[in-house]
C-alpha cells in the first residue's frame, strides 16, 4: 500500500500573523527544556560551571561562570560556597596560586558580614558565659549530601549507629580495606600490616608526652546512643543538628544542644514506655545515664530541641531561657557570626580557651620555646563545607604579622609533599593550602577533596 502522501495542513491566519514573534519564543523554550523553571541568575550560573566542569571539562568555562556567581547577589548562600570548593580545586590545577589565596580569604569575609548564628541550635545562646568551645554538626545537611551519597551506605552508618556490633564491624572492614590497600602497594599481606599498624601504636603510646590533668568529663561522647535508646530510636540518622558545648576550665560543665524533628512526641512515649521520667514539664531523666556517678538530664526548652546536661547544671539555663537572657559568652558568639551559615560541620574555640589549653601543654622544654616563637591566637574557628566536594577551612586570628608568616612557612615546609613517601598522606598534602589573610591577621589553612579521594585518605 502506497505511503499516504502528507497534506498541508491550514494555519489559521491569528497563528500565522504571530508566527515571526512564536517562532524565536519556541526555540528559546526548546532550547531551555533541561532548565529548571523560574531559574535565578546564580542558579543558572552554578549549573552551567557544573557543566563545563564535569561534562564537558572545560576549566575555563567553569571558571567563568563560577566568578561571576560570586558578584551575583543571591539568598542560595550553598551556592556561592560549592562554587568557592570548586574554584579552589580549578584555580590549583592551573597553578593559580595567588587566586587560591584570594579565594580562601573570600570565603572566610562572606561569613564575617552575615553577623548571624542561625545555623546553630538557638539555645546554644542560653548557655552559660563559662562555656567557650563549640562543636557544631547539621546531621541532616551532610546526610542529603551528594558526596555522602557518592561514598555509599559505610560512610553515614559508621557516624549515625548506635549499634556497638555493627560500629566495630564497619570499623574493622574499613581498617582490613585500608590494609589491603597497602599491602597491593608495598608486596605483602595485609595481616603483616595491620601488626606493623599495632605495632607502631603502641611505640607511640610508650612514647608520647604525659597527659595533662583531668579537667572533668565533658559528656559528649557518652550520651549520644543511650539518649537516642531513650526515644526508641536505633541510630542517630533523623536528627536535624547536634551541638556540643565546653568551658575549658572545668570540662564537667558540659552540654549538649540536639535538634530532633518530633521531638516532643519521642520525649512522651519515652515517658510512656518508662526509658525517661520526668522530673517537672519538659525536663526528664534518663534512668542509668550518668557521667563520673552524676545523673544527667534532657531540657525540652525549645520547639524540637533539647539541653541535655548534668543535673546540677540544668536550673541555671532554664533560668535564662525562661528569662529571654541571651548568656552565651560573647567572644564565642562573635567567632561563630564569623562562620558562613552554610557550614554544616564547625567547631570555634574563643582566645582564653586556646591560650590556657596552648601554656598548658607547653610548660616544659621545647615547649616553651615553641610558645614564644608562635604568635598569640586571637581564637579558633574551623569550618567544612560538604557538597559535591569536601573542603576544610581554618582561620587563626593572631596578634602578631611575623611570627604568623613564619607559622605559613614552617606550615608549607612541613606539609610538602615530596617528603611523604605514603600515598595517601602525600595526596593529602598535595590539597593542602596555607596562607595568611591580605591583612595579615589571621592564618588560614584549607583542603579540597573530591569524592575518590575522600574515599581513599578517610576511608579505604
């Protein structure tokens, strides 16, 4: 049967007339069909330097675009990091190094205008004045995270369990994979290097300086899992963000400020199924969770968040939450405004706290020595930004120009890579970047990674 010839079809003479003003429209739609709609400058801007980076590998494409999304004004503050992460990565394959350092600088200035403590846990401002170091991590951030997803189910299950069993089991798969790793590499079994691992672990024990004085226990570690049993929950994987809060000078005063989504109906049916009692409206204990023999309690003092400290400690933050007192110790408060908002890992220590920790493990010998070559740290503030890629930022307020350029020399010497003969230790080196600030007042230290290599230096 003869193909059936195609007719022309009758336009009507409305679409006809419109057509010289359709026609370019429809390929413009055409043209944008993989776009999201509504698409902001700095979105299509990110995207498009995402593309020439990992499609179609044209550095200087991505380097356009990802320039002009940081002179863009834009809320998608993530955006304007990842874009950051790359550049550093992009700028150092091009032996850009002073473009490095101009970034590394830009990265620390964006987080000192925004002059906000949004991405921490509000009732860390009703801490008390003592507490001065801060641990901060957005669980639910680093978890939706592509390079956690890239790393696979190993990497979040080894932070989120509470499953002793299985935290042992992913520990020692990964020390075996590290091992065997090492052994393909230098001709031998990775039983012979798992000994040799001991071995050396225990030269160093023998080895290493004396402990300072205990100061207290901080509680951190201790009450993660037992207080996730308490709610009925196995892991830690549905908690939003955690906070760990420290006064240097009596590490007892400690406190941890955990935003759980649901919280108040875990808190009751603990109540129920009798894993916590309450002591009065929105405070509770957790039968047998006690610290150096004293009990511990968790402060419901803010929708989905809660306090959980000594029992002794707890009257004096519901007094300030109650009172609508912001306590928190203002040189902490100033560092943590200092770190951009977007930082889903952050851990700040104010200048008291680092000075009496520093003269404390320097007393003696070399120590001293050491102490007076270095400059005075003016506080410490540590942030890693976790997207695609990983990136590690460090910046050390000083007091001194000199003794911290000399700190940036020492710090390259020390950490160049052809004085490594470890793979992965060198590799780890090669992405390191230390720099002071154009003001000389601060050092900066930062690395990039991206997956393969997350995978290879943390894990296997």
């Amino acid at each position: 049967m003869p193909a059936r010839a195609l007719q022309p079809r009758t336009v009507s003479p409305m679409l006809h007339a419109m057509w010289p003003f359709l026609h370019p429209a429809l390929l413009a739609a055409a043209g944008l069909a993989g776009a999201p709609r509504h698409e902001t400058r700095a979105e299509y801007l990110h995207r498009r330097g995402v593309f020439c980076m990992e499609q179609i590998e044209r550095p200087a494409c991505a380097i356009d675009r990802f320039e002009e999304l940081l002179v863009t004004r834009t809320d998608r503050r993530e955006l304007v990091t990842d874009a950051m992460v790359r550049l550093v990565r992009l700028y150092r394959d091009q032996d850009r190094d002073e473009d490095v350092r101009h970034l590394l600088r830009r990265f620390w200035t964006a987080g000192l205008s925004q002059r906000q403590t949004g991405h921490v846990p509000y009732l860390l401002q009703v801490l008390p004045g003592d507490v001065d170091i801060v641990f901060f991590v957005h669980g639910a951030a680093i978890l939706r995270a592509p390079i956690t997803r890239a790393l696979g189910p190993d990497a979040a299950a080894w932070v989120t369990t509470c499953d002793s069993g299985k935290r042992a089991w992913l520990s020692e798969r990964r020390r075996w994979k590290r091992a065997e790793r090492e052994a393909a590499r230098r001709g031998t079994t990775p039983v012979e290097v798992i000994y040799e691992q001991q071995d050396a672990a225990r030269a160093r024990a023998r080895s290493g300086p004396p402990a300072p004085p205990a100061q207290g226990t901080p509680i951190t570690t201790q009450v993660l899992c037992p207080f996730a049993r308490a709610l009925g929950q196995e892991d830690m994987a549905s908690w939003r963000k955690v906070a760990s809060a420290i006064s240097h000078e009596d590490f007892d005063r400690s406190y941890l400020v955990i935003e759980i989504p649901g919280l108040e109906a875990l808190l009751e049916r603990g109540v129920r199924n009798g894993t916590l009692r309450r002591l009065r409206p929105a405070v509770y204990e957790v039968p047998g969770m006690v610290v150096d023999g004293e009990p511990l309690v968790a402060a419901n003092l803010d929708l989905e968040q809660v306090v959980i400290t000594r029992k002794r400690l707890v009257a004096e933050v519901e007094a300030a939450r109650r009172h609508g007192r912001r306590t928190m110790n203002r040189k902490l408060r100033k560092l943590l405004d200092g770190v951009p908002r977007d930082a889903p890992f952050l851990f700040v220590m104010t200048e008291d706290a680092m000075m009496d920790l520093w003269n404390a493990a320097t007393q003696r010998g070399a120590g001293r020595i050491l102490r007076a070559l270095l400059p005075r740290p003016k506080g410490l503030q540590v942030a890693a930004v976790i997207q695609e890629y990983f990136g590690l930022f460090v910046r050390m307020p000083s007091d001194n120009a000199v003794k911290s350029a000399l700190v940036v020399q020492l710090a390259k010497t020390l950490l160049d890579p052809e004085n490594e003969t470890d793979p992965d230790t060198r590799e780890f080196f090669e992405q390191v970047d230390v720099a002071q600030t154009e003001d000389k007042r601060a050092i900066l230290f930062a690395y990039v990674l991206d997956p393969g290599q997350v995978r290879r230096i943390f894990f296997y």
